[in-house]
C-alpha cells in the first residue's frame, strides 16, 4: 500500500528548529507569556498532576485505593471514558460514551480498552487492600455501559500486595524520540510474563525485521490516512488542551508538554499560533515517519478473534495496560501506533473496501485473530512525563445497585 505525502506545513519542522536556536531568547521576552498559556511554565501546584502524587504518597483507603489506581490507565487521546460508583463491597465501573473520540473510534473500541486499561489498574489495587478481588466483566446485561465489577472480600482474606503497585504511578506514555537500541530475548520473555484469555493474543517483531518493517509502512500509510480524513483530524484535535486554562479545568487530554518533543522544542513551538486539525495532522505524520518508527525497539500488536466485541475489547485494553506495567518495571518505554487499526474501523464504518485490514493480514501468524491494538517499545535517554488526570472525587458517582449490596450482605450471613 502506498500514497504519496501530503505538502508540508506552512511552519515546517526544520524552520521550528530554526526558531528555536533563539527559543532562550524569545522566551525571555514576549514568548514567556505563551509558553505559560500553553502550560510549559508554571511554579503552582498542578492539580491536573495530583493523582499521581496521590497514589506515589498512597493518599487513598479502601475501595478509594482502586479508583485511585483506575484513574492512572492508559486510555486513547487521554480520554479518560471512566466513571466510579464505590461500596463497602467494591467497584463498579461504567463506560462514558460522552468521551467519545468520534470518527477516530466509530465503534468505541478504544474506549473500551482504555476502560480495561483501568479494570487491570484496579485488579492489581486490590492486592493492597488486605481483602481478596475479583473482577466481574459486563456484568448487567441491562446495562452495557456497567462494564465491570471488583469485588473485594472481607477484611485479611486477600493475597500480598502485587509487585506492580509501585509502578502504576510510573507508567507513562513517551511520544518522544527514543534510542532504538535491541531488546533482549531474556527481556522480551518477561515483558509478555503475563496470563492472557485465550481470546486475546500478543505478538512483538523487533523493528528491523521484514514484519517489523512491514508494520511500520503500513503505520505509515495508515497514519497519513488519518491526516486526509477532515473528520478523524477533527475528533483528534478536541482532545488536544493547548491553553492551560483548559488543562487546569478538564485535566484530560493531550498537550504540547506530553507530546514527546524536547523542552526548548515545545517553548519555541509554544510561541506560535494555536494549530488547526489539519496542521496537527501534518505533524503528527511528520513525527510518526521521522521520529516514531524509526527510533522504536519492537512493534507489537494485541489481537483478538473480534476486535468489535466488547468483552474482548476490554480483555484487550487490560492486556495493554499488563504489557506497558511490565515494560516500565523493566527500565523500557512504550506509546500506542494504533493507526492502523483506527482505520480498519473507519473503512469498516464507510463501507469502504478492507484494504487496512487485508494489508494487515501479512502481519499475523493466525488468520482468525485481528489486530485490535498497536504499538512501539524500546528504550529512551529521558523518561516521559506524567499526562494530565482527573482526581478520584470528579470521577465517583452513585452506586450502581443499592439492593445488589443488600443481597451480598444477606447471602454472606450479614458478615460483612
């Protein structure tokens, strides 16, 4: 599959180099006013960054722990698609269809994943309770957007705390250049030293070999797609915060300081105008060709036996969410590509010829397994840094079933 490029930006990467050998300068004067807008300078506390520091300083108790570690997952563009009912006996969590990423996510599967992104976060807070935890997926068949249920058991019923709970708060996505530096295969066996569901499988490919670089042509093409659909870069560009009276107010969404560039980069990009969709676009293919594939250790892809289904959907974000916890404990750094797979759905939505999803089809060993998430991982000079989040208390809402706590309680023998 090939296309040719579109024209370059009116401000071109190389001429924002340019500018910013004076960014010291600039920044000094008049572009200081800018770059605070634009959130790269600020000596206040930063309540968009609090949970983070809540979970680092274990601020939470109870069934609150879970929240506080559900609310760190990954989640598409930033997202966030989550909200929280607690009770004595658990967690219930529910979809946000009002988070929608549109035309880039037609189907909400990337929502549904950022959502088992939050249910793994969670399965592994429960060990830090002292009570037992079990995760019920889907489970009102009444209610889809439920999505799932931890339950917590009583008091000292539950196992040691999981080695991982520490690094949930290190976990961040880098859109940064990295070092492309091998992975070795004693570390590749401990990033995927994870329990999967048979519907869910995990294939990694280093980026220098025929599938590797497979993949990255098809990101490629997949990527400029995307910049050339009004629609995709439109649903993109409402998740972009550029002012920082956005980011203080939503605290979700991605910035100019979490987009991967160096700091004196980002303060001279902080100078200029606030970019339309289309100029994004160009961007973002720009370091997608130039910076994105070509630095990556390992292409890796999630797949399911059906992407649109929403079980699978969510096994598939817990999956991803494992493999990113685990490459941080390992000292690696790991960002989503999932181009590819964004346009198999919108081609699938246009009805248009499969020729995303038939491209793919070199990439997978099993025909009857599709790839539902793609991504990078290797090894950075830098680590990222951590992306906006909204705290535990402006995600809780009411519980889902009263009378479902009542019937737990009576069938327990009112132990709990």
């Amino acid at each position: 599959m090939s296309a040719s490029l579109p024209a370059r930006p009116t401000i071109a990467r190389r001429d924002l180099l340019r500018m910013a050998g004076g960014a010291g300068v600039l920044v000094a004067a008049a572009g200081v006013g800018r770059a605070a807008v634009q959130g790269l300078i600020w000596t206040g506390e930063d309540s968009a960054l609090r949970p983070w520091t809540d979970w680092a300083e274990q601020r939470h108790r109870g069934p609150l722990v879970l929240v506080g570690a559900g609310v760190l997952a990954a989640s598409p563009h930033n997202s966030q698609p989550w909200r929280f009912a607690i009770s004595r006996l658990g967690v219930d969590i529910f979809e946000d269809p009002a988070r929608s990423l549109g035309a880039m996510d037609p189907y909400g599967r990337e929502r549904l994943a950022g959502l088992g992104a939050a249910i793994h976060n969670m399965a592994l807070a429960s060990t830090g309770t002292g009570r037992s935890g079990r995760v019920k997926l889907l489970p009102d068949p009444g209610n889809p957007l439920h999505v799932a249920r931890v339950l917590l058991g009583p008091e000292d019923s539950g196992p040691a705390p999981h080695a991982l709970l520490p690094v949930i708060g290190r976990r961040h996505t880098h859109r940064g250049g990295w070092t492309g530096t091998p992975i070795k295969a004693a570390t590749l066996q401990r990033l995927l030293a994870f329990a999967r569901p048979p519907e869910i499988s995990v294939a990694l490919f280093a980026s220098g070999s025929a599938r590797g670089q497979r993949f990255a042509r098809l990101t490629e093409a997949a990527t400029q797609a995307i910049t050339g659909d009004a629609a995709m870069m439109e649903a993109s560009h409402h998740w972009f915060r550029h002012e920082r009276r956005d980011q203080q107010r939503l605290h979700d969404g991605l910035t100019l300081a979490t987009s991967g560039v160096s700091p004196w980069l980002a303060a001279a990009a902080s100078l200029l105008p606030q970019p339309s969709a289309a100029t994004e676009g160009r961007y973002w293919l720009e370091a997608t060709r130039d910076v994105h594939l070509p630095t990556a250790s390992l292409f890796g892809l999630i797949m399911a036996r059906d992407p649109w289904d929403r079980r699978q959907a969510l096994l598939a974000g817990s999956a991803w969410q494992r493999l990113h916890l685990n490459a941080t404990a390992l000292g690696l750094v790991a960002q989503p590509l999932n181009q590819l797979p964004e346009m198999i759905d919108r081609q699938r939505q246009l009805g248009q010829a499969p020729a995303f999803a038939r491209a793919a089809d070199a990439l997978l060993d099993d025909p009857a397994l599709r790839p539902t998430f793609a991504f990078r991982i290797g090894r950075a000079a830098a680590p990222a840094k951590p992306a906006l989040r909204r705290s535990v208390s402006e995600v809780i809402g009411a519980p889902a079933r009263v009378e479902w706590e009542v019937e737990q309680w009576r069938a327990a023998g009112g132990a709990f």
